[in-house]
C-alpha cells in the first residue's frame, strides 16, 4: 500500500522550546535539543524541566508516526461530509479547526483529537474530497466553500470570537480567506501532529494520568 504523505518530517519542534527550558535540558541550543528529541536520544517523559502537558504535547510530535493512523494514497479523492465536528462538547472559546472533506483528513485529524480533552469544533470545507494539501493543486479550498460553511453551521454565534486555524499546506491562501470571510486566520503547523505544541497548554489538556 502507498501511504499518503503526512508531512512528519516538517515538524518543528525548536520555535516550542524557551531557551531556559534548552539549557535545563543540556542544552547548548534548542535547535539540537530539538534534534536530539526527534532523533530519540533525549525522551520526552525524562525532560523534567518541561511541565506534564508539554512534555505529553512533545511525546505527541516525536511519536507522529505511531500515533497517526496509516492512511492510503489514492489518486481519486474520497469525499466525507462537508460538515461540522464537535470533539469534547466545545463551548464559546473552543478553537475552530478547518480542513478538507477528505475522508483521509477526517481520519487523521480525529485521530489525534482523540488523544486530548480539549474541546474542539472540526469543521470541513467542501473541497470536493481533496486532502488539504491536494486542494492547493486542484484550488478547491475556496473562500466561497468556506464561508458557506462558517454560515450554514452559524459559527458567528456560536464563538466569543471570529478565528479559525486553517492547515499549514493552506498558509498561502490565509488574506484571500480572511478578506472573504471577514475571519482572523490563523495558520497551523503542516503536520497535524505538532497541533498540540501549536495550541499550548491552555489549547491542548491531555486525557488524564497522562
């Protein structure tokens, strides 16, 4: 099976790290420290200087390739509902996720989400079943498809404020979005398993006993 590509390598971990955190953790940068977790010769569970949350959130982007789930590469797209998702019953503050209907993307993303109880709204755009990445090639990750759905689901209302994270892969399209929709963008890292570094600890609780 040809898996599809789901941009491990671009994680970064460094820009999460303080520089008083490196030094506690040996260390001389955070770049190598930042190597050497990825590389395994540092673990998260023995980096002490870090809080819980963080070194969990850590465990998470180091382990992105056993936690995610094995997705297959297919040429043809696999649409999922263009629809609204609401993970850990998310109140007026929740942060708002935004992807494409692929029914890979779904996938993934709840695969992750279901390693936190952090409350979420996943909310996917019709991109006619492309994956995030594949609707910059095919241009199906319009402002249009997404301003309908941040109105047929009423989201205004339903969040203190108008913000939305938009997938890395999409950053490009970030002042077409917000001048369309008239939403603050935020982008996302292009993994989705350094989602949990993005978001912080106030963003991302893990499950407890974590």
């Amino acid at each position: 099976m040809l898996k599809a590509n789901l941009y491990v390598d671009r994680i970064d971990i460094a820009p999460y790290l303080t520089p008083e955190e490196c030094r506690e953790l040996g260390g001389p940068d955070c770049a190598q420290v930042a190597a050497r977790l990825k590389a395994g010769s540092l673990k998260p569970e023995d980096c002490l200087a870090l809080t819980p949350a963080k070194r969990y959130a850590l465990s998470l982007a180091v382990r992105a390739l056993e936690i995610l789930p094995v997705v297959q590469s297919l040429e043809l797209p696999r649409p999922a509902p263009a629809d609204l998702f609401e993970i850990n019953e998310p109140g007026p503050d929740a942060p708002l996720l935004v992807t494409g209907n692929s029914e890979f993307t779904l996938a993934v993303v709840t695969g992750l989400l279901a390693l936190t109880i952090s409350p979420f709204y996943l909310l996917l755009v019709d991109t006619r079943g492309d994956t995030a990445d594949m609707s910059m090639v095919y241009r199906s990750f319009a402002p249009q498809r997404l301003d309908q759905g941040l109105t047929t689901h009423r989201l205004a209302s339903r969040l203190r404020r108008r913000q939305l994270i938009i997938p890395g892969v999409v950053a490009p399209l970030k002042e077409e979005l917000a001048a369309y929709t008239g939403w603050d963008i935020r982008v996302g890292p292009i993994c989705i398993a350094e989602l949990p570094l993005f978001l912080g600890e106030a963003g991302w609780q893990p499950p407890g006993g974590s």
